[in-house]
C-alpha cells in the first residue's frame, strides 16, 4: 500500500533558474540511472522477494526513490519554468518546451523515452542485489557530475542530499548480500568448473608499450588467476575438458531464492541421474 505525503523529503530552493541545467536533471528523473529506474527496480525485486528481511529492505528503498523522483522532479520544474514563457528558453529543448509545456516527464536528459529496459531484475536475490550496488554507484556519480555542473547553492544542496541517499542504499544492499552468507563468488546452484574458472585467457598480443600482454598481471595475482596463451601463439590456451555440470555443486544460503530449473529432469539422462545423486 502507498501513501502520500504532501511534504518533499527534501525542501528545494533554487536562486536564477537554469533550463539548460533543468535539461541536464532530466537525467535522473527518466534516464537509465534515474530515480523511477532505480524505484521501479528495487520495488519490482521486492514484490518478487521471498525474504521478508530483504524484501522489507528492498521496498523501503524503493519507496525513498519514488520520494527522491519527486524531489528531483520538484528541482526541475523550477529549472525549467523559464521555458513557459521565454523564447530562448524554450529553445533549449522544445520537447520539453513544447510537446511537455516546460514540466517534467518522463524523458532522459536528451528526450529518450524512459523504458524498462533499463531495469535489471533477474529474480535471483544475490543477483539482484549485485546489480542494485552498481545502480547506486552509477546514481551517485551522474549526481557528482551534475553538482560540478552548477554554482547555484540551492541546487547544490538538494543534490548533495540526493547523492549521499544513494552511499547510504549502496551500504544497505552490500550489508544485504554480505549477510546472506554465501562464499564471494557463489551465484545459483551449479558450481563452475574447477580449474577453468582460474584461467584468465590472455586474449590480446602487443609489442611492449603498445600492449605488452601481462599489463594485468598484478590484477590476475590478486584474483588468483593464471593467465594462459592462446594456441595461436601456442600457449596451452584454456582447458576445454568436457565438464558435466553437477547439480547442487554450488554453495547456497537460506536466503537464496528458489532456484529456477533445478528439479527439471530430462527423461532419466544419464547426466540427470548422476545430477540426483549429487543432491544431499
Ligand atoms: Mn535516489
Ligand atoms: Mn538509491
């Protein structure tokens, strides 16, 4: 159930209106790393949330972003009013000016049409929740470069609310998939392949400063990776030994969503049989 409040989460005053600058906003109102992309997002994952903890979290949040949509769209309007009314104002973005009469819809900051494409909802609760950290690490830094790209303090203020909400959900969603206990690199329930899964594959060939091939090497080290050549230049390139995907293999947690496609069975196959006896 939602419930309106008539009072922004956040109280916006701007100095001179800027259309220009309520154009570039456009950006967090109905683009891809906007405030109804990042609402819907999070509401949707909730709906589908078997966890009540995690479900509660991801509804709490998705509704401060629909209270973050208003503030954002509050700042706007007040950006863009001048385009009522002003020809050189108008022109900035007749889209805006005149298909939209200068108030906000639901457009990116260069007149996309919002979509839910730009949603990432797999139905996998650690997945989800990764994909949730990344939105809020994008949200934040298009806020950072909108605050660079002003001087009026009202605006500044309201944007620097509106970026550090974003630090505070990144470290909810973090807490949520750290607490989930699950091993760092454990997604669903079929684990990857041994061996292969610490291959790195040395896809690129160079003369020394123009792309020495083991630039990386320090990041390989930290993810205990090996790097192996490609045949082409006849390294041993990847083990490509056929590898059976065992059922159950993966480390899970309680917190997990019902896995999707794991009591299929395909007609008694061998590969299904030795699946089954692999389930505890
Ligand atoms: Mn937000
Ligand atoms: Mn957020």
């Amino acid at each position: 159930m939602y419930h309106h409040v008539k009072k922004l989460m956040y109280t916006v005053n701007i100095g001179e209106p800027d259309p220009r600058f309520g154009n570039m906003l456009l950006e967090q109102f109905g683009g891809a790393n906007g405030e109804l992309a990042a609402a819907m997002q999070y509401s949707i994952q909730g709906f589908n949330c078997e966890d009540a903890a995690r479900k509660d979290l991801l509804m709490d949040i998705g509704t401060e972003e629909l209270s973050h949509l208003e503030v954002v769209g509050a700042l706007i309007r007040m950006h863009l009013k001048p385009m009522k009314s002003d020809r050189a104002a108008a022109e900035v973005d007749p889209l805006v000016s005149i298909a939209g009469g200068g108030g906000v819809a639901l457009v990116n900051s260069v007149g996309d049409a919002w979509t839910a494409d730009y949603l990432k909802i797999t139905g996998d609760l650690s997945v989800d929740l990764r994909s949730n950290i990344a939105a809020e690490a994008r949200a934040k830094i298009v806020y950072e470069r909108l605050i660079n790209f002003t001087d009026d303090p009202g605006s500044k203020e309201a944007l620097q609310f509106l970026m550090t909400r974003e630090i505070t959900h990144m470290r909810a969603f973090t807490a949520a998939l750290d607490t989930m206990g699950k091993a760092q690199f454990s997604i669903g329930l079929i684990a990857p392949t041994p061996g292969l899964v610490s291959q790195f594959f040395n896809d690129s060939t160079g003369e020394e400063g123009e792309g020495e091939s083991d630039l990386a090497g320090p990041i390989l080290k930290a993810a205990k990776l090996e790097a192996v050549d490609s045949p082409i230049f006849d390294g041993k390139g990847l083990d490509i030994t056929p590898t059976e995907p065992v059922a159950n293999s993966e480390q899970t947690s309680k917190f997990d969503s019902a896995p999707v496609g794991a009591t299929h069975r395909s007609n008694g196959s061998k590969a299904s049989k030795k699946a089954a006896s692999h389930r505890s």
